[in-house]
C-alpha cells in the first residue's frame, strides 16, 4: 500500500515508521527541509518538500498512486484542505488528526474516512489510567458501552492456573463477558484463547465486557494496582 502522509511533525514520522515497519511504502510532505531530511535519512521514507495542501506538490508525491492519505498537519483548516484535495484526486481512505472538535462537522462533510482526535484520545488514556488503574490498557467500542481490557495475571490473582473454562462456567464471572485474548509472556504472540487454555501466572489476557461491568470485572479477578507494571506513554507536540 502506498500511503501519503502530510506533515513531518512527530505524529506524522512516527506513523509514517511504523507503516514503514508494516511493509507500506511512504511519503511525507513538508515545509520544513530539515524535517524531510530528517524522514529520508534517518526513517527511510520518501520525503516531499513544500505544502501538502499544493496541488503541484501533491502530484509530485504522487497522490493520484496512493492508496491512502493521512493528513497530521498542525492546523485543523490545513488538514481540512488536504482531506478536500484528497478525496477530489479519488483518494477513498483518509485518516486525519483533529485538534479542534469545532472541524468534526466539517471533517465529516469532507468524508474522512477516520477522524482522530488527540486531545480525545489523550483525556480517556489519562483519565482511564486514573478510574482504572489495575488495567494496562482499555479500547472503547459502541460509543463506550463495550471494553476491551488488557489485563496482567500476576501470581496471587484468582484466575491464575485456571482454564478459560472454569472461569467462564464461575457463577461470579460478570455475565456476558468474554476472554478473547491470552499472552504467556511480554514476548509471545497474542493468541486466542480456548475452553482448555490455562491463564498463567505472568500472563496477560484480553477481556470483552460492558462498561458498569469494568469494576465488577477487576474486582473478580483479584487484581490490584500495585500489580500493575509503570507504563509510559508519551504524545510528544501531537
């Protein structure tokens, strides 16, 4: 896949390596040559200078081949245009950053296909890690009524040496919750769990479940924060 990303700020050369890591191959326009050179050199994608909002610079970076756009500008008005441009050049995936929840309305009317809000993003981590502090970490779906929950399994919690089995058929297991996820290690790929998968101690696991049912859920499982490894996750000039 070709992907075209607007902006080398951090946001958009960390994206722009990790597509590079996926196998993607990546462009990244720019006004700052040094931010270009920077891309080229030390991430190893191909790098345009000049405004990703000109039609001359989109075409040079070949818009017209790109299979999706990510448009991480720093001003919402900018990244507004390239979505613009972009689905005037046919382009049917574009991912933006929003600042500014006043451009929702207009980002949606452009048809961006996603619209990534960091500040959104940034306040539910935060306050997340603060409400839920034995969870690693937490996905919402269905406007917050569903949780996907990734969860230590440390030596003295209840499920651990347990199958999947016997603590799905437990009485105080919370109803309707589903354990879809299971890793042994750090290291070891994530994998789906069956009735007969043993949680380990040490493990980590990914639980389906309802939002009031979060507590209820940590509480069954007999984790604690002090189980919790420190986790840093930085944003840095999104």
């Amino acid at each position: 896949m070709y992907v075209l990303i607007g902006g080398a700020g951090m946001l958009g050369l960390g994206i722009a390596q990790q597509l590079l890591k996926l196998g993607h191959t990546v462009a990244i326009i720019d006004l700052d040559p040094l931010a270009c050179r920077f891309a080229r050199e030390k991430i190893g994608v191909m790098a345009f200078e000049g405004s990703a909002v000109s039609t001359t610079v989109l075409l040079e970076a070949g818009i017209k081949q790109a299979n999706a756009v990510v448009a991480a500008l720093r001003d919402d008005a900018l990244n507004l245009a390239l979505v613009t441009l972009s689905r005037s050049y046919g382009i049917s995936h574009v991912v933006v950053r929003m600042r500014d929840r006043e451009f929702l309305e207009a980002y949606r009317l452009a048809a961006a296909s996603h619209i990534i809000s960091t500040i959104d993003l940034a306040v539910a981590t935060m306050s997340n890690a603060i409400e839920y502090p034995e969870v690693e970490s937490m996905m919402h779906f269905e406007q917050g009524r569903v949780e996907v929950l990734k969860l230590p399994v440390p030596s003295d919690c209840y499920v651990a040496g347990r199958t999947v089995a016997q603590i799905a058929q437990d009485p105080r297991f919370p109803t309707g919750s589903l354990i879809i996820g299971y890793q042994c290690h750090s290291c070891a790929s994530l994998e789906i769990p069956n009735g007969n998968t043993v949680l380990e101690a040490g493990s980590t696991i990914l639980v389906v479940t309802r939002l009031e049912l979060v507590h209820p859920m940590i509480d069954y499982l007999g984790i604690h924060a002090s189980h919790r490894p420190t986790i840093e996750v930085s944003h840095p000039n999104l």
